[in-house]
C-alpha cells in the first residue's frame, strides 16, 4: 500500500472514532475519551487539522478536577457502564472537586498533553487557532503540573508517583507485577469479559480494589501519601513529565508567561531521574512502598530520553540497551515493551511484550532530540511497516508483526498520519 492510501485509511479511522466531539481509542472496547490516547490523536492531527486537533485537548480537559487533576477517563454519557469500571464506580460527581456535569475517572495518565499542544501549535497550518489555543489551555496545563508536584511527589525526591498502573498507561506491564504481588489478596466480583489475554491472575482483581480504596479516601491527597499501597515513581510518566515542562517553558511567552519555573521544574526532574531511578545503565521504576527499583527493563525505561537535556553518556548507555538484543536487536518490529530476555516477556500478552504505536512514536521524537536520525529513521520505517502489514492495531507481535488487541485503534491511525508527513 503506498503512503497515500495508508494515509486515507488512517483518516477513515480517525472519522469513524469521532464522535462529533471526541475521538475514542476504538470502536466498541473503549467507548469513552481516554486521556493520553487523546493527545496521541492530537499530535497525529496537528500537522493537519489545527481545528481538530485543539477540539480533542479541549474536550479532554472540559474533565479536569480543580484540583489540577487530568483524568484519565471522561465519560461519554450515553454508553455511561459500556465500559467497566464506569461512571458508577468512580463516582467522580460526589467529589467537590470534579468539574460539574462532567463524569470521569479519578485517576489520571502520563501528562504528554503541554508536549502535545507545542506539537500543535509547532505544527499548525492556522496558526491563529493555535496560539488562540495555546492561551486557552495553557493555564489548564500549569493547574496540571502544580498538582502532580504538589500532591504526587509521594517520595519526596521530586517525582511524580502513579497510584495505579492505569495511571501509567502501560497497564499490565511486568514493572508493575511486585508492587502487585504485595498487595493482600483480593477477589473483586466485576470482571470484563472476553479478554483473557489482557489481565492474567487477579490483576484486574488488584487494579479495581485500588481504586476502590483511592475512591472511598475521598480521592484524598493525605490517604495517599499516608496510606495507599500501591505507589510507583516510573520513569516513562516522569519523562513525559518532564519533556512536558519543557514544552511549557516555550509556550510560556505565547501565553505572556515566564517560561523560568517551568525550566527550573525540568531541571528538577532530571536530576531527580538520575538521582532515583538510574541503575545497571537504564532507568528503572521505584517501587516506593517496597522502597525499590524494580528490576526488569520495559520500554517505559527509556521515557527520559525524551529530554534534550539529559547527559550524553546517560543517552549513550540507554541506546546500547535500546538497540542491543535485550529490545530493538532481537525483535522482528520495534519496541518490545518488555526486555526480551525477562522471565516476564511475553510477546502477545498486552503491555508484556508487544510493541506499540505510541512508545514507538515517543522513542521516534526522542532519538530526533538527541539528532540520532539513523535511530529514529529505524523506528519510523519499521512503525509505518507494522501499521501497513497488519492494520491500525492496538499493538503488534515484536517477532512476526501481527497484530494484536483492538483493530482500527485511534493512536495507531494517529501517528501513522505524522510519521507520513
Ligand atoms: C489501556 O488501558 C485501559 C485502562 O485505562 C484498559 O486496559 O482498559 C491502555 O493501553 C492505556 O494506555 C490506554 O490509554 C487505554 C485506552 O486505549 O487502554
């Protein structure tokens, strides 16, 4: 298939996902908006549709608490319990601080969106709806990044902690398995059909248990810190963090802003990356209530290569183990989301193995940072192969390239459209 009509097919898509004023990540599965998959689909857009691409982060964040929070659910009301656990659960609009007549989640995801908006305004071909755009949202992204500093840094070193691996993104990987093992066991009595590929055990028990226990604190700030058992400082959320506060930084002046805190917070971060979570040549995720890093490699490890600032022989280590058997030099596609070599890789289970659109994007713009283009030439070509082999999957096979999970997968349509540009 040549690059136009790969092209149209992803635009067909992204318009059967669109909802007239969200896109979901797939039909049928994921009924609702989901918060990174939403800024995938921004910067997939940017380059083309300056409208669009404004509408999906403007309706993402129509869900953010006054706390700061950005969800990582925001419910369609019409297909309210299509997806479990739904609006009933979370029970977002007993809390003071939920945006009025707006149902989400009270979880968030990795803060890509001030990445995502520079990405827009970066790109936009109408360049007054973008910087109308960035003054919009700019004061939206700055709530959300005091909240992560104030009521995140669980460990105190400057990082921001998830409380639940959805706020990762990468749900079921194995970085997340300790922090789980360690929690008492639990039998939930809700389980989603149909997906028995997806979460294996009681994950799923664990994950809906914890939210329960986030819910019924309150969503409160103090249980977190005090109480909650399940608290991960992940190298993939922080250096989207901080890529994020750089992007800010440059947008600052756009939205007559000083760009200095938001420097002087990237700053922070990458040291505090170095400082806490930098062992045996990579990054890897601190379990901070079993106070330790977790062992295995996962593509989530090389998050902070996002940052331009990161040192030179920091980003020289991570690419050996990018590029050595363990990810990229074993695998048929990039990049396994878990080191091949791990007892815990599993190359069709979900977050354990298979590659992904998205990180293969996030590794692309990353490698471009540190003008490593033979690198992210690589991580295109192979990209635009996966897709053009097996469909807009959600994620594919690492050894053969077939495709797994949800077809027509709104991220997988997305950034195809900028890895055409
Ligand atoms: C997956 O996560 C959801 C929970 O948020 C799920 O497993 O049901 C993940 O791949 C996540 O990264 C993604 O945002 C979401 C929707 O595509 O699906």
């Amino acid at each position: 298939m040549d690059d136009a009509a790969l092209g149209r097919e992803a635009w067909s898509v992204l318009e059967a996902n669109w909802t007239g004023s969200v896109t979901v990540p797939a039909p049928g599965l994921y009924p609702h908006q989901w918060n990174w998959d939403s800024t995938f689909v921004a910067i997939g857009l940017a380059r083309w549709d300056t409208r669009r691409a404004g509408a999906e982060l403007v309706s993402l964040l129509a869900g953010q608490w006054r706390t700061g929070m950005v969800p990582h659910i925001v419910f369609r009301p019409a297909h309210a319990e299509a997806y479990f656990p739904g609006p009933s659960v979370w029970r977002s609009q007993d809390h003071p601080d939920s945006p009025n007549g707006v149902c989400t989640s009270g979880l968030t995801q990795p803060p890509l969106h001030a990445l995502a908006l520079w990405w827009v305004w970066r790109h936009a071909a109408d360049h007054d709806t973008a910087t109308a755009l960035v003054r919009r949202l700019y004061p939206m992204l700055v709530a959300q990044h005091d909240y992560l500093a104030a009521t995140r840094d669980l460990g105190g070193g400057g990082l921001a902690a998830i409380v639940h691996p959805w706020e990762s993104g990468m749900d079921d990987s194995p970085a997340w398995d300790a922090p789980l093992a360690a929690l008492a066991p639990v039998r939930y009595a809700y389980r989603r059909d149909g997906l028995p590929e997806r979460h294996p055990d009681s994950h799923h028990d664990r994950y809906v248990w914890l939210a329960l226990r986030y819910r019924d604190s309150g969503y409160d700030p103090a249980y977190l810190r005090q109480e909650h058992p399940f608290a991960v400082e992940d190298p993939m959320f922080n250096g989207i963090w901080l890529a994020s506060c750089q992007a800010l930084a440059e947008l600052a002046p756009v939205a007559g802003a000083d760009p200095g805190p938001h420097r002087e917070r990237a700053e922070r971060i990458r040291a505090a990356l170095l400082d806490r979570l930098w062992t045996d040549g990579a990054f890897h995720a601190r379990d901070l209530r079993g106070g330790r890093l977790v062992p295995v490699c996962t593509v989530g490890s090389f998050g902070p290569l996002l940052d331009p600032g990161l040192p030179a022989e920091r980003v020289a280590e991570l690419v050996r183990v990018l590029e050595s058997p363990r990810f990229m030099g074993a695998a048929g596609y990039p990049v396994p989301s878990c080191e091949i070599r791990a007892q815990e890789f599993d190359r069709s289970r979900y977050w354990r193995g298979p590659s992904w659109v998205n990180t293969n994007w996030l590794l692309r713009r990353a490698a471009t940072v540190h003008g490593l283009t033979a690198l992210a030439q690589v991580l295109g070509t192979c990209t635009l192969r996966l897709v053009r082999q097996a469909g807009f999957r959600e994620c594919f096979d690492p050894f053969d390239g077939s495709g797994r999970g949800s077809r027509d997968f709104s991220w997988s349509a997305a950034l195809t459209l900028d890895l055409l540009a």
